[in-house]
C-alpha cells in the first residue's frame, strides 16, 4: 500500500513513516502543503495523511481540493486536541476519517487499513459492528435502527471501542484515549461509564456487544 504522509513537524513524520514502513507499506513524506498538494494530484497512493496546519496550501485546502476534483482517494486528518472545528470541517469536506495528535502507530495502521478497504463503498465516516453503527459526521449512533442518545463523553469512548472491534482496551488506554489524562488507579471512572454505555447500547438487544475482559479491561465483542 502506497501513502503519502503531507506533514511538517519533521519528529511526527518520521515516527508515521517509520512506524508505517516496519508494517510493510511505502511511505513517501512531504512537509509543505503545496508539494504534498502536488504529490496527491500527479502520483498513485492509496491513502493520504495529511496535517492540518502546514506551511503553503494548508491540510483542509488540500482536502477540498483533492474532493473538488473528484478524487477518491482515502484521507485520514491529523488533529490537535484543540482543533475540533477542523475535524468537522475536514469531515464535512469528505475525510475518511482523523486522528487526534499524540496518538499510536498501531492506531494509525488500523485506520489506514479500515479507510482503504472501504474506499469503494459509500460508508465514509461510518463505523458499524453487528447491528451497532456510529455516524462521525452526524454523530448518530443506533442499534437495531433504534437511535441511542449518548453524551460527549459515553460517545468518545464508544468511538475508541468500535473502531478496533474485538480488540481490548486496557483501563489505562481508554483513560488516556477518552479522558486525556493519566490513569489513577484508585478511580472507578471506566467502570461507571461502560455501564451507562451498556444500558444505553445493550439493554434492549439479545446480543451484548460491550464485553468485559476480567483483569483486563473491556472491547466490542466482534461480529460474527
Ligand atoms: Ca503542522
């Protein structure tokens, strides 16, 4: 799989290139916007990475533009904490999906892989596990049809399960992931909101998605 990382802080596109190269794929970095604008438009990638703050053409021109012109190609928003306008933006304008800066690597592959295999679909923005799906854009999250109404936080943490289903969480990581903070072990805060998540998802469905992992943590069990 070919990507094309257009981002300007020299530390993070090395750690996106090397991190994505030991699993296999070529990587090809850009730091300005004009050139990383000029890269998407004239060679073959599969996937685009692509900053949002960068010097020339910044990351949401590149996205319009590239949309203006019809191309399909797969763009995954790279996003500080803060810029929470840009993602809906980016995502108004047809990114396939953000990431939220510091982030994992692995979280980065997982995401590459998911927007490229359904590039050809119409599902963008969309993550669905069984009956579960979770419109990012809309913010929508319904189970069986059913719309379930979640709170900012119960919606994030629910993100963070669905996007890597079957895959566990340790308390730890959905702290960090959810909260943004380090984890204190003495607080039970994970704990209460899964069960505000699973009455809401689970209550009324034969099949219980959220599954604890005992001395572990929790994922979304996968679909059969
Ligand atoms: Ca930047």
């Amino acid at each position: 799989m070919r990507v094309l990382v257009i981002e300007d802080e020299k530390k993070i596109a090395t750690f996106v290139r090397k991190g994505l190269e030991a699993e296999g794929f070529v990587v090809e970095v850009s730091n300005h916007g004009d050139e990383g604008y000029l890269l998407a438009t004239t060679r073959p990638y599969d996937a685009v990475v692509l900053d949002i703050m960068l010097p020339g053409r910044d990351g949401l021109s590149i996205l319009r533009n590239l949309r203006d012109r019809k191309a399909p190609l797969p763009v995954i928003l790279l996003t500080a904490r803060s810029e929470l306008n840009e993602r809906l933006e980016g995502l108004n304008l047809g990114a396939d999906d953000y990431l939220a800066k510091p982030f994992y690597i692995e979280e980065l592959i997982a995401r590459l892989h998911a927007v490229t295999r359904r590039a050809s679909g119409a599902t963008q923005g969309i993550l669905t596990v069984g009956n579960l799906s979770m419109n990012l854009l809309t913010r929508e999250v319904k189970r069986a049809g059913a719309a379930i109404e979640l709170t900012p936080r119960e919606f994030t943490l629910l993100e963070h399960l669905m996007r890597s289903p079957g895959r566990v969480l340790t308390r730890a990581q959905i702290c960090e992931q959810v909260w943004g903070y380090d984890f204190d072990p003495g607080t039970n805060l994970v704990e209460v909101y899964i069960q505000r998540l699973r009455k809401k998802i689970d209550a009324d469905d034969p099949v219980e998605l959220i599954e604890t992992i005992r001395g572990v943590g929790y994922r979304v069990r996968p679909a059969p």
